[in-house]
C-alpha cells in the first residue's frame, strides 16, 4: 500500500547518503544534512540513511547516533568501498524491502553549503517531490571552478566522454545537463530496476553509467524519459579538493567508459555469420577500440597536466 502523508498519496523512498567524514566538526554540514531529512519526511515519514560502517567504527557518527531524531529515520549501515558504493546498497535494500515504491530519490547528505543561492533549498525540496518523468537529475554549478566536481568533469568528464560516446555526450549536453555525474537522482522504481539488474553494475559513478545505459544505440535516442531538475549552486566538500582524488576520479571514469564501450560494441556472433565474416568484424572492433583508447591517454595526459597546473602540485 503506498503511503499517505498530508493527504497526498505518496510512492517515493528518499535515500540520504551520510557524510562519509560525517558531521562532528562541520556545522554547515550538519545543518544540510537535517534540513534534508525534513524536506524528505515531506514524502516519507522514515526516510532512509544509508551509512557507511567504517564512519561508524572511526566514530564520525558518533553524535548522529546519540541524537533523538535517529529513531525517526531507517539507517542502513552498510560497507562500501566509496560514497557510489552505499548508492547501490541503497537501492537494492528498497528494491528488496519496498516493492510498492514508484520512485527511488538518491540525495547526497554532505553539501557543506549552498554558494549565495538561497532558491537552491526550494528547488531541491520540488526536486524530492517530483513524480514526473523515467529519471530526473538534480544538476548544479559550484561557485569554484576549482573545486574538485569542477575540474574533473571540466578536464576528464567531458573529454572522456566525447571520445567514446559522441552521441550521448552531445545528447547530453542537449538535455542541457551539466552534471552528468551528479548525485542528485529521482528515478522510477521499475526503470532502476531494469538498469541494475539487466545491466553490468558498477560501485561508481553510477549517473553516468545510468545515462549510457539509458541510450538506444539502435535508434540514437534516449530509452527513457529523462529531465533535468535546476538545483542551483552549491560548494563541493573542500577535502576532497585536490590532485590525488581528482586524477583517481578521472581514471575511475576512463575505466569504465571504456569497459561500457568494449561491451556496447564488440561485434556478436549471429548463425548468418561466416568465421571468416565475425573474425572481419572483429577486426574492425578490435581496429576503433585501439584509435579510441590512443585518444584517450591523451586526454587523460592533458588532464594530468592540467591539473596539476591548476591545483600547484
């Protein structure tokens, strides 16, 4: 039975990603992250946390467990390798556990604050309340752009992207999307579905894995509808501003791109198919994939300096 809040029929689970640092000594944080539990209790009056056991052993949940409103929410405790990682825990427990919910809303919980733009908190409350479209992606600008989301989708997302898959990069930016790796995802229930089981996973970036997924490559277009939710600016969390974890985000980027393009486009064996005729095929894939993978060092090469420029390593 889908719940009623406020007389409004209501199908959607939120899930709340903890901070990974948590929140002990970040006020701001702290603030965002129970600003965003009520706005999610607007929809669902336990909405779910999803908490990385390893933040709980260090003790940086320490006072989110000790506070009176923990008993209002459904935390899952989970270990996860990365923030991506406690995604796919989420969805697969309300997956599991929530077979009535149309929609699954992802938010992350550790936004240290919005830059100067107060319509940002209204835009992301209608953004949690949104039950229109197949998926919708919360996009945002940061105020820096030196800040670590800035500079890899700027000098690795982008890039990679277009080299592998041209289509969906300019599909992409038609949408017009400028965060294809945000974490701010309302998606339908029997879409996710579709995505994580009929689909090989992976335990990061999921939004832009989803987007590749989500694209006919019979048809070039869109196999769902897919809308863009403006959220306005906001800052990206400052220790994770720098070159080490940038470049890792890059490469983590560029692993999968082309994994997903190797997958999409290795040639299959059909029974009109002479050995000679798949081998000849074969050839001409295995020819691209190397032009592309050539290409993509050097973006990566130019990243690397790049970067390292920028952030005076």
């Amino acid at each position: 039975m889908a719940k009623e809040v406020d007389n409004i029929n209501i199908t959607s689970k939120p899930l709340i990603i903890f901070p990974y640092m948590g929140y002990e000594n970040n006020k701001k944080c702290e603030w965002y992250f129970w600003w965003t539990v009520d706005r999610c209790k607007e929809v669902d009056p336990k909405p779910i946390v999803v908490l990385p056991r390893d933040t709980v052993i260090r003790g940086d949940a320490a006072s989110f467990i000790k506070d009176e409103r923990y008993a209002t929410l459904e935390v899952l405790q989970t270990w996860s390798v990365d923030s991506c990682q406690t995604w796919l825990a989420g969805w697969g427990h309300v997956l599991d556990n929530y077979p009535e919910a149309e929609r699954i809303i992802q938010i992350p919980g550790d936004i240290d604050y919005v830059d100067e733009d107060v319509e940002f908190y209204g835009n992301l409350s209608a953004f949690i309340k949104t039950t229109t479209s197949d998926i919708v992606i919360g996009d945002f600008r940061t105020g820096d752009q030196y800040s670590a989301k800035s500079l890899v989708d700027t000098y690795g997302t982008y890039s990679l992207l277009a080299n592998w898959f041209p289509e969906i990069s300019q599909s992409i930016r038609s949408l017009p999307l400028n965060r294809p790796r945000s974490e701010f995802l309302n998606i339908r229930t029997s879409v996710l579905r579709d995505l994580l089981i009929n689909n090989r996973n992976f335990a990061y970036e999921q939004t832009l894995n989803f987007l590749i997924k989500s694209w006919n490559y019979e048809e070039s277009k869109w196999k769902y509808d897919i809308s863009i939710s403006r959220l306005g600016a906001l800052s990206d969390n400052k220790s994770f501003r720098n070159y080490r974890a940038s470049i890792d985000q890059i490469e983590r980027i560029e692993r999968m791109l082309s994994l997903l393009w190797r997958e999409i486009k290795q040639p299959k064996k059909r029974e009109n198919f002479s050995n000679r005729e798949f081998e000849y095929l074969y050839t001409v894939f295995s020819n691209e994939y190397d032009k592309l993978y050539t290409k993509s060092k050097g973006i990566m090469d130019t990243a690397r300096t790049t970067l390292r420029a920028l952030l005076g390593v």
